[in-house]
C-alpha cells in the first residue's frame, strides 16, 4: 500500500466508518449510508493532507 493510499485509507476509516477500500462484491459490503457531514469532513481532511503533501514535495 503507497503512502497515499494509507491517508485516504485512514481518513475512510475514521469519517466514513468503512472497514476497507478494497472492492468486496458484495452489496452489504461494497455500499453505505454516511452523513454528508462525514463526507464533508473526510474531503476537508484529505484536501488538507493534498496540501500538506505538495509543501513537503516543494522542498
């Protein structure tokens, strides 16, 4: 797993309450309900993480 697919991972897990990322084939696991103030937030997290990122490559 990269880097970045450990953040987005993390920030899936934490907002969005979802166990994993990896595709499962089954509709009780592949989909779910999430507020959109958790999906707001997990935006706004990985948005910051973007740019935290990119000021990191620019040095």
């Amino acid at each position: 797993m990269t880097p970045q697919e450990k953040v987005i991972e993390d920030i899936a897990k934490r907002h969005l309450l979802v166990d994993t990322l990896e595709t499962r084939n089954n509709d009780s696991q592949d989909f779910y309900e999430v507020a959109v103030w958790c999906i707001k937030a997990a935006l706004d997290e990985a948005f910051e993480a973007g740019k935290n990122a990119s000021a990191i490559d620019a040095t």
